[in-house]
C-alpha cells in the first residue's frame, strides 16, 4: 500500500490515492472496498455460492480463494485470507490520514 504522489495526488478532492494489493495480480484504492468476505462463512450462505460463482472468472481461480471483496467497481476472489484483507485495508485508511509531509 503506498500513496500516489503522481500529478494529481494534491488535486484530488477526495484525498490521496492508496492502492490495497488483494492478491494475485489485483490492486484497488483502498476507498473503493465495501466489504471483505471470507468464502467458507459465505459458502454456507444460501446466496453465497451464487454469489462466488458471479466472481469466479474460472474453476482454478475459485480452487485458490479464500475471500470475496466487494468493491465499487465489482467482485474479487483472493487466495489472501480476510483477515489479511483487512488489516491491509485498515493500514490504508492510517495511511490516507497522514499529512504529506509524513511520507
């Protein structure tokens, strides 16, 4: 997780940019994240396999996860475990409130 600090990182009216790596080769900023699932409590679900079967893009990328995130922009499947998801998402937010000068 590290702070844009491209051309339009002081201009943004909503703050600095902090990119969350989910795994794999998966990175969103940290403030599009709605919610972090793990897969076995969502599995159970009676919706929740309708729900993983939308985000898998293949059988094997199915095999290897362990957590949906819900993002702004869609459904992702991560072989991280929800815990480390948002861990990775809370040190974001640390992040975000930090002055520049911090950096």
């Amino acid at each position: 997780m590290y702070p844009f600090e491209g051309p339009c990182a002081g201009h943004s009216p909503v703050g600095r940019l902090v990119l969350v790596h989910l795994g794999g080769d998966v990175v969103v900023d940290a403030r599009e994240v709605v919610a972090i699932l793990d897969l076995a409590r969502l599995d159970a679900a009676p919706d929740g396999r309708a729900l993983i079967t939308r985000a898998a893009a293949s059988a094997e990328a199915r095999a290897q996860a362990r957590t949906l995130i819900v993002t702004t922009q869609g459904l992702h499947l991560s072989s991280l475990a929800a815990e480390t998801v948002a861990k990775r998402v809370a040190v974001s937010a640390e992040i975000r409130k930090r002055p520049t000068a911090e950096m």
